[in-house]
C-alpha cells in the first residue's frame, strides 16, 4: 500500500508540472496557431535568473517572482519580435503557401530555444547547479511513521492546482480571458466583433511564458539545471498536449496527469527503462483510438 501511495503522489506531483507545460503549448497553439517548442528554454532561462538572485542572497519567493516576470517578458518579446513580424509578412516569397506559413515559425521557434540556450551557456558558463526546493523533499513523519510523499510533493500539487484554478477563473469571468476564448474559436467573427486578436495572440504568448516558468521553478529541485535540463520536460509535455488534445486547454492538463501516472508507476512497478515505452505505447494507442486527442475536437489546425 505504502509502494501505491509512493507512486500516486509522485505521479500527481510530476504530472501537475507535465499539466502546466501542456497549458503553455495549448495557450500558444489556440492563440497563434504555433507549437512553441521554445517553451522549456523560457522556462530554464526564467530559471536561471531565479538560481542566480537566489545565489547572491534574496530570498526564494522574490526569486520566484522575479523569474514568472522575466518567463512572462519572454514569451511577450517571442510573440513581438519575432512572430508577429512573421506571420505579418504573408506576401513574401518563402510564406506564399498555407504550408510554409504554419511551419515557418514553428522553425523560429527551435531557432528561439537553440539561442536561449546558447544565452545561457555564455552568461552562466554552462555551469550545472543546484536549485533550492522551499520545502522539505524528504518523507514526511507523521506519528513517527514516514510517509511516502514529501512536503514539497504537496507544494508542487497545491501551487499547479491554484494555478489552475486561476488560469480557469480568467478564462471563464473575465472580459479578455472570454475574448481569448472567442479569438481561439473563430479569429475572424473574434475580429469582426472588435476584439484585438493581435493583444489577445500576445496575452497567450504571455501567460505561456508564465507557466513554462512556474514548471521550470518545480521541477528543477529534483533536477540540476543546465542549459539543457528541461528539454526532455518538453518532449513529455508536448506528448501530454496531444494525448489530451492540443486545442483543448483541458485536455492538456488531463494528459499531464495521465502521462505522471503513468510514468511512476512504471517507474515503481516495473523498471525506468521501459517508460518511454509506456509513454509511446499510450500515445499510439490515444492516436488510433481518438486522432485528435481525448477532449480535442475533431477538427483541428495541422502544423
């Protein structure tokens, strides 16, 4: 039973980190129609800044502050500087066709991550460091009797569920969040209605600067942070995205949890080499069953 308890909690705690990557990919992707496979590179870089203000002194909170702002700088800057220019060039020779205009910036994308990452690796030399946890992560004692979770286990859990909780309250009460709604469903009716779509694109790219941030902050304490610890994070999280339904913001949060349990308890009941085959095996078996996600629609963009 303790073995059971031990693979549920650290399920649900990877899997609420999974859940907020899946809801960064899903806000870019239904706000600008782009998988932003620079999203773990916000998140590490946002991270390291949080490593380095903790390092010389300030506090954990203040460093975790800071580095949402910085993620959430980010992911606006992304959108600004970079793919807004891009998809307002639509004349052009190279973004003629369809095609190329929905793979462009997802290669500008991979360029964004290849130079945070290069950024990185020259401002703080690569170095691989530690990153605190602001709880416990050892068992906790109840009664004398070591429990099989950690404070910090229930930490990660509480943050990402009142994360969430925000996240949906925005959506559903207030003016933008249903107009990033709105844009998401029909840009152009969105438009036509005198909604901003271009504000409401750059909102998404915002807030998923945001909670690529807050993943990178919870799951570096069970990580060393490197330029490129989070990349495998990504991976999962854009699996995540799909096995849930890469247009529906509550798919992608059911995939994370799905994919975190799935992931201990194969860790625990079988052996770690075999989980990427659990990961492939039930992604396979989501796609044949359901192409477009279990609570994606049927119809969808494609990249």
């Amino acid at each position: 039973m303790e073995q059971f308890l031990s693979a549920v909690f650290a399920g649900t705690a990877s899997g609420s980190i999974y859940a907020l990557v899946a809801l960064g990919l899903v806000l870019v992707w239904r706000g600008a129609g782009v998988i932003n496979f620079a999203q773990m590179g916000q998140a590490m870089f946002s991270t390291y800044v949080a490593s380095t203000l903790i390092i010389n002194g300030y506090s954990y909170w203040i460093a975790f502050f800071i580095a949402l702002a910085v993620g959430t700088a980010l992911g606006t800057a992304i959108d600004l500087l970079v793919m807004r220019p891009l998809s307002g060039k639509r004349g052009s020779a190279i973004l003629a066709s369809p095609a190329m205009r929905a793979t462009v910036p997802v290669i500008a994308s991979l360029g964004i991550l290849g130079i945070l990452q290069s950024a990185a690796g020259m401002i703080w030399a690569a170095e691989e460091r530690g990153f605190p946890a602001p709880v416990s992560t050892l068992g906790l004692s109840i009664g004398g009797n070591i429990m099989p979770f950690t404070a910090f286990d229930l930490f990660v859990i509480g943050i990402v569920l009142v994360a969430l909780i925000i996240t949906t309250s925005f959506f559903q009460k207030t003016g933008m969040g249903l107009a990033m709604r709105a844009s998401a469903l029909n840009p152009e009716v969105a438009r036509l209605s005198g909604i901003r779509t271009s504000s409401v694109r750059t909102l998404s790219w915002a807030i998923s600067g945001a909670a690529s941030s807050l993943a990178g902050l919870l799951v570096t304490p069970n990580a060393n942070l490197s330029p490129n610890t989070l990349d495998l994070i990504l991976i999962i999280g854009f699996t995540a995205t799909v096995i849930g339904g890469l247009d529906s913001l509550l798919g992608g949060v059911l995939g994370g949890f799905i994919l975190g349990l799935v992931i201990s308890f194969v860790n625990v009941y079988d052996s770690p080499s075999d989980i990427f085959l659990a990961i492939l095996a039930l992604l396979l078996i989501v796609l044949l069953v359901r192409p477009q996600g279990i609570l994606g629609s049927k119809e969808v963009r494609r990249v």
